[in-house]
C-alpha cells in the first residue's frame, strides 16, 4: 500500500497502474451487478419535461378506446430490480401485456395518482402512491402504434421523480 503522495517515486507510472486496474476492474463489477438484478434491466429514466397532470374520466375513456386500438403487437418489458413487483420476462404479445397491466390496475391503492411526463425522451405515465413515485410507464410508438411499453418500479430507479 502506498502511504502520502510523498512516497510515490513515479507519479505518472502510479496514476497509469491504479487508472488501468481500476478499467479492467470495471467489466468486472458491472457483470457481478447484472447477475443480481432480478429481470431485464432498463436504464433510469431522467426526465426531459413536465407535461401535466393525468387526464380526466372522459379522457380516460378515449385514451384506453385509442390505446386499445393502438396496440395489436406489443412487448412489455418491467424492470423492478426484484424490488417490486413487475414481470421477470419481457411479455411479448399484447395479451399478455394487457393482463399484466389490467391485473397491476385492479390492485392499485385508492390513493394512486399519475403524471404525465416526458422521460428519456418520450411519453410516460408516473403513478404515486402516498405522494411517492411506485411506477414509470414509458412507450415506443411507430407507425402511430405502441410497439413497446417499459414498467419502471425499482424505486432507486424512481425516487428523484417524485419531487417532479
């Protein structure tokens, strides 16, 4: 172990030995972290704009006739980082997905909220619950259909959207 910088004969070569340790370590404690987590893993979701709040009942209704039109071929993908729940396996039919989705609603605390963000980029639904974020929904549309949706819970994942 090197003490104070004093006893460093050659900082250069020093800098050099840690810096390149430190790169190869680094393969190394990224596939240790990948095969803890629980699932597929997505990246953290930063928040690009504040679009409003969630719509109102007659909203709602549109929304799901459009979104149940919308969506004929579609994965979800749910990353809770075995933290919460969420599918371990990307679901990759929308029938599968709807009843993920539609069994995930049904047990949905009375005092969930949503948002409506723009996250990464694109559209995203926040729900809370008790005032803390819970769950990041987040689609990829083509061709105006939903292709893709992303289920966000792992709450280290979340918690710096709750303030939004």
């Amino acid at each position: 172990m090197i003490g104070p910088r004093e006893e460093v004969r050659e900082p250069r070569a020093y800098l050099v030995r840690v810096t390149t340790g430190l790169a190869i370590d680094r393969p190394r404690r990224a596939q240790r972290r990948a095969e803890a987590h629980v699932g597929p893993w997505l990246p953290e979701p930063y928040l690009t704009e504040f679009a409003g709040t969630a719509p109102d009942s007659a909203d709602r209704a549109v929304l799901a006739d459009t979104v149940s039109l919308a969506v004929l071929d579609v994965r979800l993908v749910g990353d809770s980082g075995g933290k919460a729940k969420a599918p371990v396996r990307v679901l990759h039919t929308a029938d599968k997905a709807d009843r993920f989705l539609v069994g995930a609603a049904r047990t949905a605390p009375a005092d969930r909220t949503h948002r409506v963000l723009e996250t990464n980029g694109g559209p995203a639904l926040l729900t809370l619950t008790g005032g803390e974020s819970d769950s990041l929904f987040q689609v990829d549309i083509a061709d105006l259909r939903i292709t893709s949706v992303y289920v966000i819970r792992n709450p280290d994942k979340l918690r710096h959207l709750t303030a939004h």
